[in-house]
C-alpha cells in the first residue's frame, strides 16, 4: 500500500475518533454528551418563559445553536457557551445573532441572565449548575430545563420535558 493511502487512511480514522470522543468528552468536565433540543420544543420553551426584547438569554450548553436562533428571534441579547470547539464554530455560523463563547459555562459569569437554558444531566451535573445559579444571579431570573427536572428551585410552570424554574425565596 502507498505511504498516501496510508496518510489518508489515519486521517479517516483519526477524524471519526474526535467526532466520536466530541459527543462524550464534554461528561469528562461535568456536563452532558450531545443531543440538541428539537426547536420546535425551544420555541415552546421561550414561549412558556416569556423571554423578552431587552432580557438576557444564555444557552449553558449551547451545542450546535438551536436554542440560540429560536431565543435570537424574541431577544437582543443571546449568549450561548460550548465547549467542544467543531459545536462552537457550527453554533457561530448559525446563531449569527447571538454571543457564542467557547468554553466551559461552569466558569462563565452568568451574573447578568433574566433567563437561562439547560439541557443538562439529572443529578449531579444539574445540582451543580443550579449551585452556580443560587449564587451568581438575581432573584427574577427564570431557568428552563429540558427534559431534566432540577432540584432546590420553585417550579412555576411545566409543559411535556419543559421546566421552568425560579429561585426559591429566602424568608
Ligand atoms: C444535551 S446537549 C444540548 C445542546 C443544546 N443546548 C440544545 O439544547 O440543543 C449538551 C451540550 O452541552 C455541552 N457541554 C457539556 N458540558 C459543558 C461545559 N461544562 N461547558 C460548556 N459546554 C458544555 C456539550 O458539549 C453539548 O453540546
């Protein structure tokens, strides 16, 4: 076999090893694989949320940019963070409205939200989104969760796998 076969063969199987270890690596850092959240279900989500022109928006998890181009259609100011770079770099092209960061939302300063986006993991990954949630953001901003309920927060409306959340007041 000629030394180019053999180039364009390793490259073949290196680049179908990153696509695979790209769905999964994000778990290594504490967040979900990918899965993107049909935009129909994002577009009823931002509904029941009542996301306005001049609020907030941020995807934790932004993936390819789904909810980024629903939440770009109701509000001026659409942050999105990623951290897989080939996920970023699809979202930045698609979500030409929106901030899109690349890196981990568990070191984002998300002080500024009035509503947030997750479609995360049950448990641990999503306790640990909502820890950072209680401490950084104001007492009105709404967090929606697909598919995942979260816990520690005052569910104030639910449709099908979409949560919204508020926090719960302290007496
Ligand atoms: C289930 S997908 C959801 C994608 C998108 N939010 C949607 O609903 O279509 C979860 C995404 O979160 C990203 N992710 C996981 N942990 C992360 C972290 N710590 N910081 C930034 N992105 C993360 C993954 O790379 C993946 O693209």
């Amino acid at each position: 076999m000629s030394l180019l076969v053999n180039v364009i063969i390793s490259i073949f199987f290196l680049v179908v090893a990153y696509i695979i270890a790209s769905l999964y690596y994000p778990m290594l850092v504490g967040g979900a694989a990918y899965s993107p959240t049909p935009r129909k279900t994002v577009a009823d989500a931002l509904k029941l949320a009542d996301l306005k022109k001049d609020e907030v928006f941020y995807d934790l998890g932004c993936g390819t940019g789904e909810a980024l181009i629903e939440a770009s259609k109701l509000s001026d100011h659409v942050k999105g963070v990623e951290i897989e770079p080939i996920r970023w770099f699809i979202a930045k092209l698609r979500a030409r409205k929106a901030k899109v960061i690349l890196g981990n939302f568990f070191k984002q300063d998300i002080s500024d939200a009035d509503v947030i986006f997750i479609f995360q993991y049950q448990g641990r990954i999503n306790n640990r989104i909502v820890k950072k949630i209680k401490t950084e953001t104001r007492s009105e901003t709404r967090i929606i969760s697909y598919q995942h309920p979260i816990e520690g927060m005052k569910l104030i409306k639910s449709q099908n796998e979409i949560f919204i959340y508020k926090k719960i007041r302290s007496v």
